[in-house]
C-alpha cells in the first residue's frame, strides 16, 4: 500500500496532466453548453473592452494629427465668419446710411468709398458708382452727418470726388441761428477744421451756432449740415471763424451721392460756373 | 502570468507572419516547468490555456494546448539539488522551449483550422516558422531576464 502510495507520489504530474486533459476535454465538448457560451461571452467582451481601452490608447498617439486638422478647419472657419461679418457691416452701414439720410435723400444713391488720397494739401476721394447709375458732374456728396463734396470727374463706374477739405474747395454756408452767411473753404492742417470767410466783424454769429448749405451755393441743396461754430476771433472787417466738420472723413466709407441740384436757371442768372472754386 | 496573457493576446499574437506568431505563453511555461518541475508547469500551462481560451473564446482547445507543453516542458526540469551549471541550465532552457513549442504547435495546427488551411500548410507554418519566431523570442527573454535567474 505505501509503495502504490510513493508511486503515486512519484507521478503525480502525470495525474495532473491527466487531470488538466480530462478538463480541457470535457470543456472542448461542453463548449457548446450555455454556461459556456455565457463565459465565453464574458470573456469575449472582456477582450473588447480591453481592445477599446488599447484603441482609445493609440487615439491618444494621433491626438496630434487630429489637432492640426482640428486647427486648419478652425482657421477655415475663422475666415469664414471674418468674411460674414464683413459682409454684414456693409449691409448695416447701406442700411444706416440710408435710414439716416433725410426725406427726400430717398432717391439718392449710395455709393462706397473705393480709394482716397488724403495729404496736407491735396485730397481726393473715389467712389464706386458713376455714369452707368446715374452720376453726373457737379453732384453733392454727403452723409447722413453732413456735406463731403462735389464729383468733379465720372467714368462708366467710378467718379472722382472733390471733398470738403480740399484747397479748391469752396461752398456757401449759413448759420442756423443768426442766419450769418459766410464762404467756407479748407485750408492745409487739420482735418476736422474749417474756416468760414467773409463774416463782417458786425455779425452776431456765436459759438456753437451750426452751419449748413445756402441758397447761393451752385451745386449743392440749401440745408446740408457742414458743421459747428468752435472759435471766433475778430480781424479788421472781418471775422476769423473756425467751424468743426459734421463728416468725419477719417472712417468715411460710404456716401450719398445727391441728384438734387439748384435751378440752372438761377445758376445761369448768376452766372456762376460749376468750377471747383464755384461756391 | 495574467499580464504575460494579455501582451500574447492583445500585442504578440497580432504580429503574425505567414499565419504564424510568436508565443510568448510557451516561454513562460517552458521556464516555469524548467526550473520548478513539471506538476507546476502543468498547471501553469492549463491556467494560463484557460485563461487565453476565455479571451479567444477557444477555452477547451487553449487549457489542452497549455497542459501539454506545461507537461513535455516538464521532463527537461532541472532540480535545485542538482547544482547544475548555467550552460546545462540554458541547454535545458532551450529544450524545454523547443519541446513545448513543437508540440504545442502540432496541436494547434491539428485541431485549430479557422482559415481552412491544407495541413501541410499548417504544418509548415504554424509549427515550424512559430516554433522559430516564439524560440527568438525566447532568446531575448532569456538574454534581457531569464539569464540572472539561471545562474549558477
């Protein structure tokens, strides 16, 4: 009995081999049984879950690539909503340009400001509308704040405009208040200054009085906002008077062009030429 | 172990050539019934088949496979009493792996058809160029770990 025992003993891996055969058998043969397809199913989204965490690993790895897509599309995008917003400016700045502008500015077109040269002496500005919508020469432009100019030059779809703070400007204006008339002209240095001559040292024009276009200017409506009375100073006859501008011509980007235009009729009985130094 | 389960199954097993790849499983036994004994490497062999069978869905077939090259690794154990030299230790390292790879591999080439391979195909590839790719690894692992366990 001890040496079946000891022998046993001796080979106790074989019985274990025999064992494991027996289970792996019986397992290979039982594969089919629901318990085993339920551990089986176990194990198999076991595997899945482990091969998701090992996906979700490698990702990681091309996190990078995935981010500069993510950022050229980005960047696409961007441009995108930069060029809608353009858009969308100009819509607005049409749409106030043409709500602001009075009454009977109904019929006038809108055009926008495609080129300017502004220097201490010579200013100019270019426009994007001309013969072909209706641009003629001696028209007034304006804004809804106030008076820019006169077009001085049309080609088929463009036209040349001669602003206000130009050297060969020159308009006739007259003050609200006191009804003081004046001649208003531009001279080199600020932008936003102009000056209105010959105002007698009689007159009873005051400071913040506001001025706009007379009757007896040649190509510009009466009633055109020019700008305010900032300074008065007395000379011998006349006054020295500086008017603030309505326009602000730095950030000009549209503007009325006005049909409206005086009598030639008045005009010939003037005789005023439509010159740039016509007032 | 476990973890040596999962490198062969989600890493190793994916780098197959000619239907054939690596095991580094087969190393593992072949080390454990090496150096402990066989009745050891047998129940490595089928624990480590069980487990690899639950991940594959191949339970049975995998403990089979596991449990005999847990056991022919076996009969290259070399007891510690024996005090026997590093290069015995390697030559039965070596056998251990080559015995346990070829009959493990026999097996699978027997009974594990999925692809419907002619037999000699199998033969040729699974044990033959998988007995070669799983024996270089079984170089390196005992180059980089195995060799300072193995001294004498």
């Amino acid at each position: 009995m001890l040496s079946l025992f000891r022998r046993i003993a001796k080979y106790t891996a074989y019985l274990y081999f025999l064992l494991y055969c027996g289970i792996s058998i019986m397992l290979m043969q039982l594969q089919r049984k629901e318990t085993l397809d339920a551990i089986k199913e176990r194990g198999l989204s076991m595997n899945a879950s482990i091969a998701e965490q090992i996906s979700s690993f490698t990702g990681i790895i091309s996190l990078r690539q995935e981010n500069e897509q993510l950022l050229l599309q980005n960047a696409r995008l961007f441009s995108q909503l930069m060029h809608q917003q353009q858009v969308l400016g100009d819509a607005r700045s049409i749409q106030a340009a043409s709500a602001g502008a009075p009454a009977w500015a109904r019929q006038f077109r809108i055009a926008r400001v495609v080129d300017r040269r502004f220097s201490a002496t010579d200013n100019m500005l270019v426009i994007d509308a001309g013969s072909s919508q209706g641009i003629t020469r001696d028209m007034t432009v304006l804004t809804p704040d106030g008076l820019v100019g006169r077009v001085t030059d049309v080609s088929r779809n463009y036209a040349r405009i001669l602003p206000l703070i130009n050297n060969d400007f020159m308009v006739s204006v007259v003050s609200d208040s006191s009804r003081t008339l004046g001649l208003l002209s531009w001279q080199n240095g600020d932008e936003r200054i102009a000056h209105m001559e010959h105002v007698p040292v009689s007159s009873s024009l005051k400071v913040g009085e506001q001025v706009t276009t007379s009757d007896y200017s040649t190509f510009a409506i009466r009633g055109i906002p020019i700008g305010r009375v900032v300074r008065i100073s007395k000379d011998k006859l006349f006054c020295n008077i500086d008017i603030r501008l309505a326009v602000d011509f730095s950030s000009l980007s549209y503007v009325i062009v006005s049909p409206a235009k005086p009598s030639r009729e008045k005009i010939e009985i003037m005789g005023g030429e439509t010159g740039h130094k016509a007032p | 172990m476990f973890i040596l389960v999962l490198v062969q199954h989600f890493f190793i097993s994916r780098l197959v050539i000619l239907h054939a790849s690596a095991d580094i499983l087969v190393v593992f036994i072949a080390f454990i019934s090496m150096s402990i004994g066989q009745r050891t490497g047998t129940t490595y062999g089928f624990v480590s088949g069980l487990v690899m069978g639950l991940l594959s869905g191949n339970i049975g077939m995998s403990a089979l496979i596991g449990t005999v090259e847990g056991f022919v690794a076996g009969f290259f154990h070399v007891p510690e009493e024996s005090h026997a030299t590093s290069v015995k230790k390697r030559r039965m390292y070596y056998g251990a792996g080559i015995t346990a790879l070829v009959s493990g591999n026999l097996l699978t080439a027997l009974l594990n058809n999925p692809l419907s391979l002619p037999l000699y195909v199998r033969l040729l590839e699974i044990v033959i160029l998988g007995t070669i790719m799983s024996m270089l690894l079984g170089a390196l692992m005992y180059r980089f770990v195995l060799q300072k366990l193995l001294r004498d």
